[in-house]
C-alpha cells in the first residue's frame, strides 16, 4: 500500500494523475493531457485539431466509463482571465457551444437559460450558479430532460417522464494558471448510477472542449461535421 502510495504521488506530481475527494475517499482520475502535449509538438504542423478532438474524446471515454463523476482535464495556451471571458461572454460561448450554450449573469443564485443554436430563443430550464469566483471557478445546476431531448434520442412520453425524476446534476470548471499556460479542470458529477444525463455528457463534452481550447489557441473552434 505504502508503494503504490508512493507511486501515485509521483504521477500526480508530474500531472499524469488527477484526485478528487468524495467523503473520505479519495478518488485518482488518470489524465493524458501531458502525454498529449509532447504528441502536440509533432502534430501541430499537420492536422492537429481533429487528432486532438479523438484524443480527447478516447481518453475520457475510457478514463471515465468506471466512474459516476465526469473529469476533464485540458491545458489552454492563454490567460485565466480569457478562459473566464470565454466560459461566462454570450458572444464567446456562441463560438465554441456551435451556436448556442448557457447564458446568465453570472451571479450566484442567478439563473441560467440555455440556446440550442444561434436561432433558438433562450429556454428557462429551471438552472442556476452555484458558485463564481472570476477567474477560478465557475459551477452551475445542468438541466433535466427536455422534449427536445426525447425528440432527438427517440424516448416515448414515459421513458421521458420516467428520466425526469432523477435528480439534476451539475458542472464546475476550474481554472488555474500554471506554468504560463491554463489548467482547466471540468467536473460534472450528482449523476445517478446508469444515469443517461452522464452518458450523454461524456460524448459531449470532450468535442464541446476541444471547440474552447481551439478557439482561445488559433482563434477558430474544431471544425465539426
């Protein structure tokens, strides 16, 4: 125990490894981004945008598919103070959300209203800010299941009724300088066991992040078809 101990302190030390507390557990995520990073150096000149989408997406679908909570961890060339323009600006959040995404002002206890595109007017679905503490930490209320839902994953009226009783769950972004660049750390737990909302959220947010961390490094989101 002593040893393994001894090794999990090094690869956290060297950011291979991510922790998160839940009572008196203490529970280690394992976090590519660094791997990734020397990966980087040799894409960058070729297509790596798109490589670094399915990465991202392979790494958190298999880093996460044995845990309840969602951790992401990416590493964004730019300051704190831009990442948290780009996560609470309508403006900026249009740009890597395709279109859409949360809108608020950003105020504890004050609600969110989301787009599902630039056409779409904005819908109350009874969320709200937890936490904002510019530039460190961002955490709102997800929303429940929505017809638009059902619609788009073929669910009757019942099995929409039935996941609508599960409990809402919520999202936290961290942001953190180091080194010269920005650790951003997204967590988005309170999910049921077998929950649908997570299922959902872990193919989404990997691509949806990728968009933010394109955006804020070369100006222009993952091009996504």
């Amino acid at each position: 125990r002593q040893a393994v101990s001894q090794h999990l302190a090094v690869l956290e030390a060297a950011g291979l490894v991510v922790t998160s507390w839940h009572g008196r557990e203490k529970h280690h995520h394992l976090n590519a981004a660094p791997i990734n990073d020397v990966a980087d150096r040799w894409l960058r000149r070729y297509d790596r945008a798109r490589a670094e989408a399915l990465a991202d997406l392979k790494h958190v679908l298999e880093e996460n598919e044995m845990s309840d909570d969602f951790v992401y961890v990416t590493y964004i060339r730019t300051t704190p103070e831009k990442l948290w323009q780009a996560l609470t600006e309508p403006a900026f959040i249009a740009r890597w959300f395709d279109g859409g995404g949360p809108r608020s002002s950003w105020e504890v206890r004050a609600p969110v209203q989301w787009k599902m595109g630039a056409d779409d007017g904005p819908h109350d679905w009874d969320q709200h800010v937890l936490e904002a503490d510019p530039p460190r930490r961002l955490s709102y209320t997800w929303h429940n299941y929505q017809p638009e839902m059902a619609e788009m994953f073929g669910w009757s009226d019942e099995r929409l009724a039935e996941l609508q009783q599960e409990k809402r769950s919520k999202v936290t972004f961290d942001v953190e300088p180091v080194g010269g660049v920005v650790k951003l750390t997204v967590t988005h737990d309170d999910f049921v066991p077998d929950s649908e909302m997570r299922k959902g959220v872990s193919e989404g947010w990997p691509a949806i992040l990728s968009n933010l961390k394109s955006l804020l490094e070369t100006g222009e989101p993952v091009v996504t078809e």
